[in-house]
C-alpha cells in the first residue's frame, strides 16, 4: 500500500498509517515541509499555490503515479481539487470519508448519505482519491525518516484570485464547542437572542443557529450556522431552543451526545430527533432555565 | 451566452423508503434544491441565448426513473430553462462519478454551451465533486462555491464562499461554476411557464448517443442511519416544572 497524502495534517497522516505500507505527503511550501518531517516516508514539495485548485490538481495528479490512494482533507478546496484530480487521473473521488480500510487493490469506506439518514458502504478499486472526515482518525502518526523531493512542474492556472476577504472569526469555534445553545425562528426579534447567549454563558457554551438566522434574517454572523451547508457540530449536549428541526440542521448535530430541545409547538420534528424535549415557549423557560443553571452553578 | 446547466435528479431523502436497507429503488426523485440556484442564475444570465438543462440518471430502475427524472425536468424548463438533456443508460445507473462526469462533459459539447452552471452539491449525494470533474473532462477552468457571480468581457467573476474566507475569483470563458444557495432565490414559476414547460423539449440520450463508453467497478450500499435519541418530551406542568425537569435530566446525563 502507497498513500499520498495530500494538504497533510496530524488527521491524515494518522490516517494514511493506519492502511500500513509506505506514506508520503505533498506540500506546498518549505515550511509544510518541516511541519510534516518525520511523519511521513516522503515529502514532496510543489511550489504551487494551492489555492488555485487547477495549478494544485495538475500537482496532484503528477505526484500521484504510482500510489494507490490520494488522501485530503475534507475542506471545500481540498474537494475541488480532488475532483480535478481525480477526473484527470481517472478515478474514483470519495469525500467526507468515515473509516475506510484497504484491501486486495479496493477501497472500502463509509460516508454519510441521504441527508445524513443513511450510511453508504462503497467499494471502490484502487487507485482512489478520499477526503477525510474530520475527527475521525485521532492518533499520532508514528515516526519515520523523512526524505524531501521537489516536484518539478510548471504549474499553469487560468483562475487569478483577485482579493481575498477574510470572514469576521469572532471567539466561535462551534465545531470544538462542548455545549451549544442553538437559535431558530421561533426568536421573534433579533435582541431576544441576547436570551440565548446569556444561558450559553451560565451553561459555558457557545451558541449557534440554524439556516434563516443566519441566512435569511442575518442575525447571526455564518460562523454561528450549524447544518447541512452549514457547521457541523459534536457536543455533548446541544440545545435547540426555537428550531423546528429541518433536516438539513439535524443533518448537522447527528454527532451531538445529548439533543435537548425547546420548542412550543408539540409537533416540530425536532422533538423527533431529541433525547429531552419540552414544550413551552422558549420566552417563559429560558429566563427560568437561565437563573436555575447559574445558581446551580454559582453554589 | 450559451449556457448547460447541471440538474440532479435526485433521490428525496425527505421521502426514503427503508427496509434492511435503504431501497433507492422506491424512493421518488426530485430536483435537487441547489440546483434551483443554479438554474436561476442561468436565467438571468443566458440574454438572447438558450439555456440547457443536463441530467445523467444515476438511480434506477431505467424505465420507472426516467419518467420521473422527466417531471423533474419539466419544473426547470418551467423555471426558464429553453431545452433538456436526459441522459439515461444502464451502464450509468451505479455510484460512479468518473462515469457521470464523463457523459455530462460529453452533452456539454453537444450543445456548444460556453458556461457550464451547477449547484455547490447535490441534495442526496452531497460530495460537490461534479463540477470540477465536468471542468476537467473540458480542460476548463473551474470555481466552486460562487455565492455571487458576474460575467464580463468573456470572464467570469466569482465571489467563491470558502470556510474562512471569500475569495474574488476570476476566469475566462468557457468555465465551469458551482453555485451556493445564497447566490439568489429561485423563482416560483407562473401556472403559464409551467404550460408552456410542456411543449418544451427533454432529449434522452444513451451513452451510444453521446459515442462514448464507460466501465465502472463500483459498489454501494445504503443502510438507514438509526439514531437511537430517547425522545422524552415534557409537556405537563408549570414553565417552572419543565426547566426544573429538563435541568434534572441533563443533570443526570452529565452534561450539565
């Protein structure tokens, strides 16, 4: 088994080992190069901008020859690039990737499907190209003797990145959040979610939304949308306070350990998709929820 | 400007029918949302020139699909769209998207399109891969995620909506763009479009058709996502009652 790993992280790497055989990570610049050294058998270096995912494809699909697996992360670049690759290589492209094994020249994998209602088992031969979900491969990669090649190509691209604007990165880390209060529409004005981040805080929690407060209403800066186009989150306990429960957001808490939800409406699907569910409006309980949880707190 | 646009007829995963497993065959197709954004900007977009709708039938059976996937069609030209493509073979019907790509690159020139529009991914798949596989089957170049979109003097100028940032892309013409849902908002066609829908063409098309062949060694199976959530909802009593429960529950879970 040979696997280049493409964008390399800790995740991936960790990954690529655990398919045994011989690893090797693409890079884009010196100092990737030195972040990966001594986690991979091979480093190559192409100096290609990378975001630019058909000077970075053409990259790829040249470092590629000879390995079975491409591997990369499951990041909106990473898939387009993968995509380009893997059409010019002639293979198979399977993203946000579970767990996978390999064996007797097929990939084996898992991947979410169907709205996250179903899990797809896919048999692809190998080569193949994969993007890995995050989160799913936590180890270390074991340590190696790195050897460092350049690439030789002349990268070509026809796409020329006029600015580049950064997104407003407040405090939110939704995706590392042990606790989320999340709002929907059953917020009637935007002030009422200062209710919202206050029991967030009494919680140590942050607090996320579904599609229309962030989308629609603008209420919410995105950093705070979790959901299918949006983030998708893991907490120990989510909280769903006003959300109906389209499937597009539960699609975005699946991995959540407890779902909790407040919802005045008896029949929202939410409360089909939550361990604890009260009906009441979110108006009367939170002020309560709010000064319970911080005398519990407090003493 | 002459314009394809990709349309995913997809499997309605509000509607999946479920045994052992999920059985893709009884389940309806519909278009996939995105691609409603899609179509839109291909409207607005395509001046005095047609604009097409492409689709690769991915879920079988042949003959029961392919007159669903016509429905499906049917709402897009309603939408605007002057002409359909419907590319229907057996050999299409299976998880490959090597194979999609390369049939749908192929209806792209058959039509001469100078821009090809898709939506960021589709609604049952969700991988977002076709877009840059059509670009690269045409050697053109390509810009995902375009939540605003421009084209002028033979470039396209693009918005691209990464995780952290917004990138101003530009490219020239012919191009590939995948668009997200917030490029615009579809319209709601009138009763007359969806008259007139009726009498516009859907062409079916086997991969004979389109003179090319494909082979795929590809397997997939679905199984029904059973998430076990406890479901206990509390409805009786004074808001009072109901926070003091609800606390004692997430209490004795441990996660409060």
């Amino acid at each position: 088994m040979k696997t280049l790993v493409v964008f390399p992280n800790m995740e991936l790497l960790y990954a690529a080992s655990t398919l045994g055989g011989e690893v090797a990570a693409l890079v884009f610049s010196q100092k990737e190069a030195e972040a990966v050294s001594g986690k991979a058998h091979k480093i190559l270096v192409a100096e290609v901008d990378p975001r630019l995912p058909d000077a970075a494809a053409e990259a790829v699909a040249k470092a590629a020859a000879g390995y079975d697996l491409v591997l990369m992360p499951s990041t909106k670049n990473a898939k387009t690039v993968g995509g380009l690759a893997a059409q010019k290589l002639g293979v198979e492209l399977l993203v946000d990737v579970l767990s996978m094994r390999a064996e007797g020249g097929v990939l084996t994998a898992e991947r979410y499907v169907f709205g996250n209602k179903a899990v797809a088992a896919v048999q692809v031969p190998l080569p193949a190209v994969a993007t890995v979900a995050p989160g799913r491969f936590q180890g270390e990669p074991p340590a190696v003797q790195s050897a460092v090649e350049k690439l030789a190509l002349a990268p070509t691209s026809r796409l020329k990145i006029a600015a580049v604007e950064e997104k407003s990165r407040g405090a939110v880390r939704l995706e590392e959040a042990e606790i989320i209060v999340s709002v929907g529409r059953g917020f009637k004005k935007k002030e009422d979610l200062q209710m919202a981040f206050e029991l967030a805080k009494v919680l140590g929690g942050q607090v996320g939304c579904s599609r229309p407060i962030a989308a629609d209403l603008k209420w919410l800066p995105e950093e705070h949308w979790v959901g299918l186009s949006g983030k998708k989150v893991k907490p120990k306990l989510y909280l769903a306070v006003g959300i109906s429960g389209q499937p597009q957001h539960i699609a975005g808490i699946l991995d959540s350990r407890i779902i909790a939800a407040i919802n005045n409406d008896p029949s929202a699907p939410i409360f089909q998709n939550a361990d604890y569910g009260v009906v009441e409006d979110l108006y009367k309980i939170v002020p309560i929820l709010i000064n319970k949880i911080s005398k519990l707190k407090g003493g | 400007m002459k314009i394809a646009v990709l349309i995913k007829t997809a499997l309605d995963t509000g509607q999946l029918r479920v045994r052992d497993a999920v059985v893709v065959e009884e389940t309806p197709l519909k278009i996939s949302d995105i691609d409603r954004n899609a179509v839109e900007e291909a409207v607005k977009l395509k001046g005095q020139d047609k604009a097409y709708g492409v689709t690769v039938l991915k879920w079988g059976p042949l003959q029961k699909k392919v007159q669903e996937a016509e429905n499906v069609l049917r709402e897009a030209l309603a939408m605007g769209l002057d002409e359909a493509y419907l590319v229907a073979d057996e050999k299409l019907l299976n998880a490959s998207h090597l194979a999609t790509a390369k049939a749908i690159a192929a209806v792209v020139k058959k039509v001469g399109a100078d821009l090809v529009l898709a939506g960021e991914a589709t609604v049952d798949n969700y991988t977002g891969q076709i877009p840059a596989r059509v670009a690269a089957e045409l050697g053109w170049p390509v810009i995902t995620y375009a939540r605003e979109l421009k084209v002028e003097g033979g470039r396209v100028v693009a918005r691209r909506d990464l995780e952290d940032h917004v990138e101003v892309v530009e490219a020239p013409l012919p191009a590939v763009v995948s668009v997200t849902r917030e490029i615009n908002q579809p319209r709601i066609p009138t009763l007359l479009a969806i008259r007139a829908a009726m009498k516009k063409p859907i062409n079916r098309l086997t991969l004979a058709d389109l003179g090319i062949g494909v082979e795929t060694k590809i397997s997939a199976a679905y199984k029904p996502l059973v998430i076990q959530r406890k479901k206990v909802v509390i409805k009786d009593g004074t808001p009072e009652e109901k926070a003091e429960k609800l606390i004692q529950h997430l209490r004795q879970e441990g996660v409060i």
